[in-house]
C-alpha cells in the first residue's frame, strides 16, 4: 500500500471502509452481471493502484473499480 491520496469521481478522499456509490452502469467481466448505476458498494479496500478500489456490492464480493465511477455515500 502506497502513502497515495485515493479520490472518487468527485475529488471526495477514499479511506479503508468506507461506503460509495456508483454513477454509471457497468457490466462485471467474466460475467453476464452489469451493476446499475446508484448501487451502494460497501467496505472499500484501497489497493496498490490508487485508481482503483476494492469492494463488496450484493451482487458481486471483492470487486474492482476504477474511482472514476465511485461517489462517496
């Protein structure tokens, strides 16, 4: 884990745990799911790419994102 400041689509600072939404639809590789948009994703992991998070939705356990499609709830 880097020292680097995570952000979500709107400039907001990403911290371990916390929660986001997302606010576009997007289709989930490897699979026939697509996340709508608004979806809340819970329990966010900062990983070494500080582009992306991981997290939970209902849907889908240990997704990855790219923080441009994420606004902290």
């Amino acid at each position: 884990m880097t020292d680097a400041i995570v952000r979500d689509s709107n400039g907001t600072q990403l911290n371990e745990g916390d929660s986001g939404t997302l606010t576009k639809d997007l289709k989930v590789k490897g699979t026939s799911e697509t996340i709508k948009r608004g979806t809340l994703v819970k329990n966010i992991r900062l990983i070494s790419n500080p582009g992306e998070i991981e997290g939970n939705t209902r849907q889908v356990k240990g997704l990855v994102l790219k923080t441009e499609f994420l606004k902290k709830a």
